[in-house]
C-alpha cells in the first residue's frame, strides 16, 4: 500500500512539474509576443510588406511570381536563423491567420515550433508540432504542384532536425535536392543520424565523404571541422549544441541565394531586400 502511494504521488509531482514548466514557457512567448520589439515590426510588416510584394510581381512572368504565404515563411525562416525569433514569430502567424491553404498553415506551425525548439521551450515546441502534423495530414502533404515546394521541405526539414528525427529530415531534404540541386544537406543529415545513434565509425566515413563534395560550401566545411567533428568524438555535447541545426541552415540559404535557378536567387535577393525595411531591433 505504502508503495502505491509512493508512485501515486510521484505521478502527481511529475505532473505538476510538467504543468508549471508550459507555464514557464508560455509566459516567455507572450513575453515575447506583446514586447515593443514584435509591435513594431507587426506594424512595418502588415502596412509595408505586401506592397512591396506587389511590386515585385508587377515586373515579373507569372511563373515568377511569388504569393504572400510564400514571402511571409521564407521571411520568417530568414528571420529565426538570425535569431530574430519576434519577426520569425510575427511571420509565422500571419500565414496562420491569412491562409486558406493547410500546407501553408502546416509549415507556419513548424516554423513555429523551430523557433519553440531553439529557445528550449519543448512542451510549445511539442504542441505546434501535433497542429503542423494534424493540418498536413489534412491537406494530404505537399501537392507537387507547389511552385516553391523547396522552401516548405526546407522548412518541414529543419524542424525534424531539432525533434532529431532525421528519418524525415532525410526525406525533406530529399525533396528539397531534387527542387535546387542542393544536396550536400541530406548527407549531413545522415551525418547527424548517425551521431544520435552513437554510430562513431560511419559518422566519421560519412564526415570524410561530405568533406570531399565540391558542392559543400566553405563555409559548411569550416564549420564541420570547427563543430561536427567535436561533437562525434563528444556526442554527450549533443544537448548543448542547439544552434548548430541554425548554423548549417543559414549555409544552405546562403547556397540559395547563389542559385542557377534565377527565379530561386531573385526571391531570396528580394526577402534580404524586405529584412532591409526593418531598421529597429536587429
């Protein structure tokens, strides 16, 4: 009998603990969410941002034209990797709240979870994930019609990376190669796969393989040797390395930026352009 009690109350404890962390958790987030940094970019985003967007598509084909939803993700994606999580934050539910498509909506919420996931706000992070699934499930996942298919599998990708559930990012990444010819970021996800699986020895070969791809940036290498190879000789640094999934990610951006594809390295020029309306809070 003592020992029932004992586990019942132990429950309990776990449980309450649990509760006053989300607690925690979203107290920062709307700390975040009514600070005069968010407001103030809210304001530049709803009254600036989609004239410029019509402007843009104004002196472009149609197959180069960019929608709102599409602007306000890649924006707000653009945002998080600079660690300007208010903007990212702003972006992100505006797609919610505008949207009429449930992949856009989708990959919103993730966007939204990346952001929960990098500031160590979990449970958050847990809950935008079950919203960003249960709407993907709902649209059937991403058409291939999509015409920027590459930025949600960038997206989508990112996240799982910081759920470490690099069996999906695999996949996304997959889909993203196939958009831009960018491939080099599904072989570092094997990479990070194996890590996570204390696979030292294939982590390593994989590593010494990626290292010799023409296609990985400099900076992708510098960075390799500077933190991966630390970490697969020190995997318990894992927990404490949660911005290196924002470190490679502004590489593959980067990578974007520099395209073939002309309408893809327009629309990024065109996103550094916006983030150039925004004088305050950077």
């Amino acid at each position: 009998m003592k020992a029932l009690v004992f586990l019942i109350t132990i429950v309990i404890m776990v449980f309450i603990s649990g509760c006053n962390s989300e607690k925690r958790e979203l107290k920062k987030y709307n700390e975040l969410k009514s600070g005069l940094k968010y407001t103030a970019y809210n304001t530049v985003s709803a009254n600036t941002f989609p004239l410029l967007i019509k402007s843009y598509n104004e002196k472009r084909a149609d197959s180069l034209k960019i929608d709102e939803d599409f602007t306000r993700l890649l924006l707000g994606f653009s945002w998080q990797l600079s660690g300007q999580y208010a903007f990212c934050v702003s972006e992100a539910l505006t797609v919610i709240g505008r949207s009429t498509s449930s992949v856009n909506k989708s990959t919103a919420h993730s966007l939204l979870a990346s952001v929960m996931f990098e500031n160590g706000w979990r449970r958050l992070g847990a809950k935008e994930n079950a919203e960003a699934e249960k709407l993907m499930k709902e649209a059937g996942n991403i058409p291939s019609s999509c015409k920027y298919s590459f930025l949600l599998q960038l997206i989508l990708a990112s996240e799982d990376i910081y759920k470490t559930d690099f069996a999906d990012a695999k996949i996304h990444l997959a889909g993203f190669a196939k958009e831009t010819g960018i491939s080099w970021p599904v072989q570092l996800a094997e990479v990070f796969e194996d890590i996570k699986n204390n696979k030292k020895e294939s982590a390593i070969d994989k590593l010494n393989k990626l290292m010799k791809d023409n296609s990985l940036p400099d900076k992708a290498k510098e960075l390799v040797v500077k933190k991966l190879e630390t970490l697969i000789k020190n995997p318990s640094l894992a927990d404490k390395m949660t911005t290196l999934p924002s470190d490679f990610f502004k590489i593959i951006i980067a990578d974007l930026a520099k395209s073939k594809n002309s309408g893809i390295s327009n629309v990024m020029q065109f996103i550094e352009e916006l983030k150039g309306k925004v004088s305050f809070g950077k």
